[in-house]
C-alpha cells in the first residue's frame, strides 16, 4: 500500500503537462469527407483541455496545430495574449483557453497554402516540437517540484513511413525523458504511433464513432499514466514492429540493414543512400571439393 500511496501523493503535488498535438490537415479522410468533423474535434480537444485544468490548479496545457505544410502552438501565445471580455458562470482561464485555440486556428487555416494532392501530415516533427517544450518547461521548474509531461496525438491522417526516422528518434527520446506518448486514432490503426505508444507505455485507441470522441478522451486519456493501472481500459492492440524500408517508405518482413547507418532496405544495394557507404558485392558462395574415398586395400 506504501508505494501506491507514495505515487498518488507525488501526482497530486507535482505538476501534470499535458501537450496535445491536433492534426488539422485538409487532406485527412475525415475532413474531407464532411468538413464539420474538424469543428467537432477541435470543441473535444478544447474540451478536454480545460477538464485536464480544471483537475488540479498546478496542471499545465498546450495545444499544437499539426497540417501538411507546417506546426504551430495555438495554445499558450507568450507574445500576444487574447483579449477576453469577462463572461458570467465562466472561469477565465477556460474561456481563455478556447478563445486562443480558435482564433489561431482560425488564422492558420486561412493563411494556409492551397493543397491540389493529399499530403502527409508532419506528425513527427510536431511531436519533436512537443518534446522540446516540454524540456524547455522541465528546466525552469523550481526546485523540489516534480512534473509529469505527457503527449497526446490526435490523427486521422494515414501511415506516415517517410518520417521513419524522424519518429523512432522521438520515441526514443521521450523513452527517455520519462515522457508518455498516448495516440488517438480517429480514422485508421497507425502501426509506427502503436510503436510508440508501446515504447513509452502509453495507450493507443481507435475512435470508432466521432461523436463520443470527448467520451472517448475522458474516459482513456485523461487519467495521468501513474493512475491508469487501477482503472478499466481498453486492452492494448497487437503492436505491429515492422520496419520501414528506406527506398520505398513501405512496410517490410525481410530486408537488408546498412551496419553503419543501420538504415533499412528492401532490396539490396551496393551503395547505402542514406550514408553513402559502398559495400562489396556477395560472391557466389565456395563449393568445397568432395574427398575422394581411398579404397581399402584387401
């Protein structure tokens, strides 16, 4: 019972950050099929926001925009600050938190440049982005207080296996850093954000019905890590730990690994192309001679 209560204690105490990373790319099945499903999500995350804030006064937010073209913070703006009108029955902070998050939105998606294909989200580099607030964060935090960072990504893009890389050096920091990264898949089963989650011991879900998505965040997502032991969630899916292959940003059982940059390919060539090391060719393998069996002499 000791280091139950020793855990409970420290997250109460302590500071909770919580970054979420909102992916807002026109391109995303789920927007482009019924544009409105972008206003749902984003009152779910505001939502969801407000009711981390509301749990304890020492808990922090931020909000990252996530789109094909580019990643910005939509909540908190150091340098410009909203202004609020006093609204009854409100508290301000969250007031405060809805009106930023919508008009930087609102700002970005107009300034956003025309998208004539689909396009990969930039995913990995909003959670690199995440990382390095949350560390900028971890530095000023006064002496003998504690906190707990974690990462929510929530996505309808599809896989992202061109920024590979990009993502295990991610994962593995924030594995390192002690960081959670949780997922929430809104449209389609992510197999490199499943190995993420799974690295930092987070919880991955697939929404299956937008409409109870805010249901859906408080009920997985909003509980801090350190608690979730003692509640009811839904059993992990089956992590699929396929590599990417280099060449053609695809899925691979088999492949072949360069021993210098540890990059992955498909086929096998005599120049790697990320590091430009030349291997030497295979050669036909040697065939031994049989002996020749001496006859017995009688």
């Amino acid at each position: 019972m000791e280091p139950e209560q020793n855990a409970s204690t420290e997250t109460e105490s302590g500071i909770d950050l919580l970054v979420i990373v909102l992916d807002t790319n026109p391109s995303q099945h789920i927007v482009r099929q019924n544009p409105q499903n972008l206003t749902q999500i984003l009152e779910a995350v505001i939502a969801f926001g407000n009711a981390h804030l509301m749990q304890k006064a020492q808990n922090k937010l931020a909000v990252i925009s996530c789109s094909h073209h580019a990643t910005n913070f939509l909540y908190p703006q150091p340098r410009r600050q909203v202004e609020l009108r006093q609204i009854d029955g409100q508290y301000e902070a969250f007031s405060l938190v809805e009106k930023t998050v919508k008009q930087q939105l609102g700002s970005i998606l107009m300034n956003a440049p025309s998208l004539n294909a689909p396009s990969e989200s930039l995913l990995a580099g909003s959670m690199a982005m995440a990382l390095c607030y949350i560390s900028r964060l971890q530095r000023n935090v006064a002496a003998g207080v504690k906190m707990h960072s974690r990462i929510l990504v929530l996505t309808g893009s599809n896989e992202c296996s061109s920024q590979y890389m990009t993502f295990m050096n991610v994962f593995f920091t924030a594995q390192k850093l002690g960081i959670t990264i949780d997922t929430c898949a809104l449209d389609k089963t992510l197999s490199l954000l499943q190995q993420g989650c799974d690295i930092t011991t987070g919880q991955f879900l697939k929404v299956t019905q937008l409409d109870g998505l805010l249901q859906y965040l408080l009920w997985v997502f909003l509980p801090a890590p350190q608690m979730r032991h003692k509640l009811v969630l839904p059993p992990p899916p089956k992590v699929d730990y396929r590599a990417s292959c280099f060449c053609h940003r695809e899925l691979i059982d088999i492949g072949y690994v360069c021993s210098v940059c540890l990059s992955v390919f498909c086929k096998y060539s005599p120049i790697c192309t990320t590091c430009h090391t030349i291997f030497k060719t295979p050669g036909p393998l040697p065939v031994k001679a049989k002996k020749k069996k001496k006859d017995k002499q009688m």
